[in-house]
C-alpha cells in the first residue's frame, strides 16, 4: 500500500468526494471532525510551523483511506488539535496499516492520538487510556427520547421543565434562535468561555487568534455536510446562552458552550439543549454529540456512551522516549493511595499537549 501525504488543499475534487463517501459509509464515522471540511478548515487556520497534512492510502492508485494531522516539529497531532473532539483513520472497511508506517510516512519520530474512535483497532497496540464520549441519539425523535431518559430514571427532563416555567415566571419568555446570524452573539459567547476558562484556572483556548479566526470562518461557512452553527436562548430580549456547534451530515457536535451567569439559577444552557434537541427533529439530525469529558449535565441527557482513545505511536528517539517518561510518571502516580494529588502528572501532562496544539 502506497502512502502519499499532502495538504487537504492539495486534494483534488474528486479525492475529497472520496474522503467523504468513505466517511458516509460508518455511521460511526458521522462527525464533523471526521471530515475533509474540518482538515480544510484547520489547514487554513491553525499555525504552519509543519502544517495539516493528509495521509492519503492508495491501493493500485485508487484512495482507500485518509487520516489528517498537524505536523510540528518531530511529532504528528490531531488537526485542529486541541480543537479537535474526534480522531480516526477513514478509510476502506478492509484496510489495515500498522500506524507506524503512518509516522514514517509523515516523517516524523512520534505521532500522538487523542480522542481516538475506538473501533480503529490498528491504534490498539499503542492506547493507553480511554475515556467515554457522551452522545444523545434521537432515532425517534425528541417525545421518544424523553420517555427513554424517563425509563432510564433519570429526571432531567423533569427539572429542564421545570426550569423553564421558573425563569419565564420570574425574568421573562424564552425564546430560541437557530442558526443565529448575529456575529456580536458569537463575540460574547467567547467571552462568556474565555472568562469561564480564567475563573477555573484553564488555559483560554481563545486567548491565540487562530482559534477565533477558526470559529469566525467557520461562523460565515455551511457547506455540504459541514459547516458551524450559533444556537442562541434570549430571555426577553438579553441574551442568556450561546453554543457555537459543528454540524455534520447528521450529527452535531456541542462545542462551545456558555452562559450568562445572570441566569445560573435556571441552568439557561440546559434549556437552550433541550431547544436545540427539538430543533433537530425536523431538521434531518439524529444525534447530539456532546463530546469528552465527564460532566454531570452530559451524564444526565446522554443515552449513549462511546469510548475515545489516547496514546503514542513513535520510533525509537528523544522524543518518543520523552512520552514514554511521561505516561511512566502518570502511571506510578495513579497508583499511589495519594487522592486527587495523584492526578496531577496526568493534568500536567494534557496541560502541556494542550499549549503544544496551541502554539
């Protein structure tokens, strides 16, 4: 199997058809992040010290899988990383590559994974953790699957309810907003996020301005089964919460997310999700991805629990010997009876990555 590797600029018309045929094909595969329009986007906006790069496999000449990165120096991350929610080789049903070869053709020492789909069994060998990515799946529509969560005991939708005739007894109507056009609604939902980042001690993913050029472009673009979308919940006419989606062929993808804390008492951002759910029923989507990320609110709507890898592929060099050091210490301290402190290497350690994606 040859391996080419090129810009996703550099693809041509019909290998970008192809990339997303293959990628209509799993359902599984149905995110955002998953398509060409999202190694597109990173390539034009994320910086270019080694840039997106596409790892194009052919058999006999003809594409039979692609897996986009962002080369930086010696190692290979996700495109769009730490943007990026999802990572996955598409790519033929039949098509098996040991990863390795995939670093070699990229010409770097280490390629590291993170929210890596767990069906891509080539990465098996070289995970070395998972967490669960939580989805709400609408196969029957929003009245189903809030009898579903009812069964399931838990009572969010109850409180959401609840929650809505509260705050328009007491502040005003509600009222939801679609593919909001207005730009000053997207500048305050990121200032919503960059002081919520600062008030617990993370790093403002929207303090580098690639990441806002990202968000803009992606503001002003709708293309065929990519593209952003602002979904906005007014309260009387003062804007209370804001998430800036992904939208896939039939899938969103919750991204940012924020709220006025004005309105914290009636959890706004729990409201505009249950807008956004019937929003979706008529709208041809059938799922709500909510990402990574062990949140109390995610536990409670989600009714499907999807694992995502992390881990290193690497030849033998400083910089793969570096990882190795780190997941060592992360894993010698986990072991220890030390209660949160023992977590400490590990939030170092995506920390660091996180800064490294940003720069």
């Amino acid at each position: 199997m040859k391996i080419d590797v090129v810009p996703p600029s550099a693809l041509s018309a019909d290998e970008l058809a192809r990339w997303s045929a293959l990628q209509a094909a799993q359902p599984a595969w149905d995110s955002p992040f998953l398509s060409p329009g999202w190694a597109l986007a990173a390539e034009q906006r994320q910086p270019r010290d080694g840039g997106v790069r596409v790892a194009v496999l052919r058999e006999a000449g003809r594409a039979v899988g692609f897996f986009p990165v962002r080369v930086a120096g010696a190692v290979a991350m996700p495109a769009g990383a730490p943007m990026n929610d999802y990572q996955a080789l598409v790519a033929e049903p039949w098509v098996m590559i040991d990863p390795r070869r995939l670093a070699q053709a990229l010409g770097v020492d280490r390629l590291d994974f993170s929210h890596m789909l767990i069906d891509q069994t080539a990465f098996a060998p070289y995970v070395r953790g998972t967490n669960p990515s939580f989805v709400i799946e609408l196969p029957d529509g929003y009245a189903a699957y809030a009898a579903g969560r009812r069964a399931a005991g838990s009572g969010v939708i109850k409180d959401i309810d609840k929650r809505r005739r509260k705050i328009e007894r007491e502040a005003g109507p509600v009222r939801f907003t679609a593919h909001q056009g207005c730009s000053e609604a997207l500048d305050q939902l990121l200032a919503w996020k960059s002081r919520q980042y600062r008030a617990t001690g993370q790093t403002d993913l929207f303090a580098v301005p690639w990441t806002v050029e990202l968000l803009c472009a992606l503001f002003q673009s709708r293309a065929e089964g990519f593209g952003g979308g602002l979904f906005t919940l007014h309260v009387g006419d003062k804007l209370a919460a804001a998430q800036f989606n992904l939208l896939g062929r039939h899938t969103i993808h919750a991204w940012i997310i924020a709220h006025d804390e004005e309105f914290e008492r009636y959890s706004p951002g729990l409201l505009l999700f249950q807008d956004i759910l019937k929003w979706m029923e008529g709208a041809g989507y059938r799922a709500l991805d909510l990402g990574a990320g062990d949140y109390r609110f995610k536990r409670q709507l989600a009714n499907v629990r999807r694992p995502v890898a992390h881990g290193f592929v690497g030849r033998l060099s400083p910089a793969t010997l570096l990882r190795q050091a780190q997941y060592g210490v992360c894993a010698a301290a986990e072991r220890l009876p030390l209660g949160p402190v023992s977590q400490f290497p590990a939030k170092a350690m995506r920390r660091l990555d996180l800064w490294r994606g940003l720069r």
